[in-house]
C-alpha cells in the first residue's frame, strides 16, 4: 500500500474521530456549536463547523463564523508586542512606567516596583483579574474592568483604577494569570504611537491577512451568539450578566454587545474578536518560524518556558513562555500532549494548542461557556487528535 493511501487512511480516522466527539458533545447539550480546524506539518486535515452559531434563529455555524476570542486575543498581543521587539523599537526589560509614566502599582506597604514588559508578558507582574477574587475584592471595590464587560471607562481610567490597587506580590516572585495583558496592550499603544487597534492591525493582522480579527467584530452578521452551559441545555447570554467560575470567586461578567461597541475600550487580554482560520494562521505562522513577522530566534524565546518552576494554580506541569503555556511534564497534566507543547483557551468557549514535536495545531472555537474552554470537550477533543495522528 502507497504511503499516499496510508496517510489518507489516517486522516480519514483522525476525522472520524473528531466527528464522534463533535457530535456525542451536541448531542448531550453541552455545546451549542463549534469551528474545528487542525493543521499536521503544514496541511490542513481537518475543518468542520458544526451545530448552530444562533440556535434560537437556526443560524448554522460556518467555517467563517466570527467569535469574541476572550483569551485567545493573549497571544495575539503578545506576538505584536514581541514584533515591536524584535524591531528594536521596545525591550523586554523595559520598566513598564518609562512607557506609561502613571501606572505605578505598589505592594501592599506601599513600596514602589520596577514592573518590566516581562513581568507583563510572563504574568508575573502581580496583578490578578477581578473573576480570580472574593466578591467586592479589592479590584472590583475599585472599579477594574477585566475587559469583557461594559464597563464605559477608556483603557487610561481601567489603568487608573488598577494602579490604585496593591500588588499581590513582588513582580517575578509568583505566577498569578491576570490582566496584564490588557496593560500590555496599552505599552504597545504608546509605543506604536497610534490606538492599539491600529497598532495590532498594522504589526500583525494586516502582514498575515487576518481579515477577521479585530477588537469589533467585522462582519456582525457573521458573529455567533453566546451561551452559557446550564441544566438541560446551555442558554443565551445576550445582555451582560455574571458567569459562575471557581467556588468562592466572584466569576465572569460578560458583555456580548462589547464585541459591537466601537466605544469600549480596546482590552489586549480579553477584547477581540476572530475567526477559527485566521487564529489558525497565527498559530501556524509561529510554529513555522515566525515570518514574516518574527525572526525564528524571537519566537523560540516566546515558546521557551521564562518563569522556572513557579507554581501555577490550575495548570499542572505546565510552564509559560511570553504568552501562552508551555507543557513541562505531559503525566503531571494528565496529556497525550509531547512536552514544549502551547495551550490556551478563551473564556467563551475556545481551546487550542501547538505540538511543535508533532507539527501539529489544533484551534477548537465554540459558542459555548464554559466547556468549550475547559470541559470534558477539550479532554476528548485532545484524545481524539492524538490517537487520530498516532494509530
């Protein structure tokens, strides 16, 4: 037998598999649709979109369906920061204040920091997110937004009311994930001397064509609809509204009609909005080397783990790099994934990781909160694609 018909054999079974997953998890209800696209050295072997993007208007998803990307926009801005970078123009151990002369966050007694790009980029900056805290903690009794709800403030007043705040700790000291991307994207603002979506959009978006993403949604008629995993079936989030989390954290409160508004703020962490294929592009783009946006040597600094071994709640035997999490030790995460492996989610509903050692990227976008990031789906989605690309 040819070692075509071999390989079309097995990407027959990797697609075979995906689909069982895809459609047990519509079937039991707990996603309301999803956009599946998988690359394997370079091909694409699979893309699907299944289920609905509006369930109430029979709206079926499509492969071009526009979803608000939460997390997912992390690693978007990070790579335009380390463009800024490699292009000598920022450092990654410039002080954050010689860029923003106001935000100056201390600790808890009052001590000033020297808080770098670094510290941003690694989220070991001291800064959490409002959902990771008690109710009426201390960010949300100053006002922070976690830049996924309607908040009406500009990014200086968000920036503002989170300097006001003490540090959890002394930058580098601890992993904590948190908006410090958000500020991030402000240090890219200023920087590139233009509006952060101006400046994404001419570092990053535009030299790769990725005509989906931005911090408004580009085609409203294209962006899929929110819901939220519930008893019986997941139900629609239109207006903004409060997302169960962890026990004994606040949660997420969530603003759809953020992904419409041009007048809400630009949240590098959390604000935009995208498409599975251009995300998959990114992602492909890095794995392959970087260009044409980064040399080869700035995205191996980005996918080498830059905190030690600094604990991080909630993502065992797992590192991070200048973005995204690394895979450390696959048995202590409980993955088929090879060590140096990238992960992430979005708190609407996405997963995706990079294999560098298999050549492999994998972008799972759904409708769907919270098992499209973090539910039974992503385990077996994971499973799936591995015993797929292994028999």
């Amino acid at each position: 037998m040819s070692s075509l018909n071999v390989n079309q054999m097995n990407q027959h079974d990797l697609q075979a598999r995906i689909n069982e997953v895809i459609e047990r998890t519509l079937a039991e209800k707990r996603l309301v649709g999803a956009v599946i696209k998988v690359a394997l050295d370079g091909v694409p072997v699979y893309s699907r979109a299944a289920g609905f993007a509006n369930r109430g208007t029979s709206q079926l998803m499509q492969e071009d369906t526009l979803f608000r990307l939460a997390s997912v926009s992390k690693p978007i801005v990070s790579t335009a920061a380390l463009v800024l970078v490699a292009q000598g123009r920022l450092q990654l151990d410039d002080r954050v204040d010689q860029w923003l002369p106001e935000f100056k966050p201390r600790l808890q007694n009052g001590e000033p920091v020297a808080l770098t790009i670094r510290h941003l980029m690694t989220h070991t900056a001291g800064l959490t997110y409002r959902f990771f805290q008690e109710e009426n903690g201390s960010y949300a009794r100053a006002g922070v937004s976690d830049g996924m709800d309607h908040s009406g403030i500009t990014l200086e007043e968000n920036l503002r009311r989170l300097a006001s705040v003490p540090l959890l700790y002394a930058p580098g000291l601890e992993w904590k994930y948190s908006i410090a991307t958000d500020v991030l994207g402000a240090v890219i603002a200023k920087v590139s001397d233009a509006p952060l979506s101006e400046a994404i959009r001419s570092l990053m978006t535009k030299p790769l064509g990725l005509n989906d993403t931005g911090f408004t949604a580009v085609d409203p008629n294209r962006l899929a609809e929110v819901y939220i995993n519930d008893v019986s079936e997941p139900r629609h989030m239109k207006d903004q509204g409060d997302v169960a989390f962890l026990e004994g954290t606040a949660g997420f409160r969530l603003a759809p009609g953020r992904a419409l508004d041009d007048t809400a703020y630009p949240s590098g962490g959390a604000g935009m909005v995208g498409s599975a294929g251009d995300f998959l592009k990114l992602l492909e783009t890095l794995r392959m080397g970087g260009a044409p946006l980064l040399p080869e040597s700035w995205v191996r600094e980005m996918t080498t783990n830059q905190i030690g071994d600094l604990t991080m709640p909630y993502w065992p035997g797992r590192g991070f790099g200048l973005g995204f999490t690394l895979l450390k030790d696959p048995i202590a995460a409980g993955s088929p994934e090879s060590p140096g492996t990238w992960r992430m989610g979005g708190t609407y509903g996405h997963s995706w990781f990079v294999d560098p050692a298999k050549k492999l990227s994998v972008v799972a976008f759904t409708n769907t909160a919270l098992e499209g990031m973090s539910g039974q789906f992503t385990v077996d989605l994971c499973e799936a694609v591995y015993n797929g690309i292994n028999k």
